[in-house]
C-alpha cells in the first residue's frame, strides 16, 4: 500500500515522515525527485537554461531555484511550461523509487509531495494522508526556514491546492498545530491503521 502524504508549505510534511521512518517506514519525497530531474547534465536543466538563459544557474552550473521561483510563482504560463517539462520526469523516476519501497516487503510506504493533489501524483498512491495547519502558521514557518518575503510565501501557497481542497481529498488527517508529542501520538495511530489495513483477511 502507498500513502500519499502531502500538506502546503510549511505544513511539517518532513517532520511527519521522519516519525513514520522511525517506526520502520520507508518513504520518497517527490520534492527530492524535483531537485534530481533538474542536476546538470539532466535533460529537464538543459530546456530551462534554453528558455531562461546561463542567467538562472549558480556559478557551479546548477540551477538557481530561487530565481527560477521568481520566474515563475508571478506566471502562471511560465510554471505550466516547467511543470510540462519536469513533471512527466518526476514520474517517472518515482514510479522507479515506489518499486524499490515495495520490494523491501514493508507493510506501506509514503510518497512525500506537496503537489500530490494538483498533480497526477495522486494516481500513485491508495491513500491521502494530509498535513494540516492554518495558513498564519504555514507563512511563519516557512518565512523563519527558508529566508524569503512574505508576499512569495502567500505567491507560493497560492499556487498550492487550498487547505480545503485538500482536506476534501483527504484519507486521513494529522494536525501539525500543536505539540510534537501530538504530532508522534498522531502517527503511532495512523501506522498502527495502515499496518491493518495491509493485514491478510482472517
């Protein structure tokens, strides 16, 4: 069985997946895949330098995601054309990933995306799991770790599925609002569920 995690920016998805680690659960994080489909020598960096120029990679040849986002969070064009580019590539590569997790023998596994709703990620998995905060928190959290202005924090959340789309297509919830200890009570719960559900009958 696959659980398809997700949860906006700044939601805790990590910090949740490392708890699920911690009990034997193995997992991808699509946003890794992300960053691996565009390392240099990659087909998917070579389209995006075509289209933007030397000027949107860093001086040791690899991309520059914060002017990429710059680029592309005010555009709605412009984030269709790369999501073009590099979203059949992500797929790829963690329908690769998944295989591998299901050929350990694990009960489950997760597939880690922000996008897992607005993308066809969710194709991948039997489950949704979401990471649910209120928005105030998300922006705070994501302000303090990744040192961006606020109005490309709310760009970003925008351009994400809303908290309700994504409660809607929600499995399971775990609420990140709270304590850590809540958050770890949540996930022995949910593993304790998933580990049945992947039970035989009888």
């Amino acid at each position: 069985m696959v659980v398809g995690l997700t949860g906006g920016i700044g939601s805790g998805k990590s910090a949740v997946a490392d708890a699920f680690g911690a009990l034997g659960i193995g997992w991808i994080d699509a946003d890794h895949v992300a960053r691996e489909v565009v390392m240099p020598g990659e087909p998917a960096l070579a389209a995006i330098v075509e289209r933007y120029g030397d000027a949107i990679l860093q001086q040791d040849g690899t991309l520059d995601r914060r002017a990429l986002r710059t680029r592309i969070f005010d555009d709605a064009a412009e984030r269709r054309w790369l999501e073009g580019e590099t979203h059949p590539r992500i797929r790829q590569r963690l329908l690769a990933h998944l295989a591998r997790l299901r050929a350990a023998g694990a009960p489950y596994c997760l597939l880690v995306s922000p996008l897992l709703i607005e993308s066809s990620q969710h194709e991948l998995v039997d489950r949704i799991l979401v990471v649910d905060v209120p928005r105030e928190i998300q922006i705070e959290r994501t302000l303090a770790r990744d040192g961006v202005d606020r109005r490309q924090v709310e760009s970003i959340l925008s351009a994400q599925s809303s908290r309700e789309r994504r409660l809607a297509a929600a499995d399971d919830v775990i609420d990140n609002g709270s304590t850590r200890r809540h958050l770890l009570d949540q996930v022995a719960r949910l593993d304790a569920k998933y580990r049945q559900l992947h039970a035989p009958a009888g």
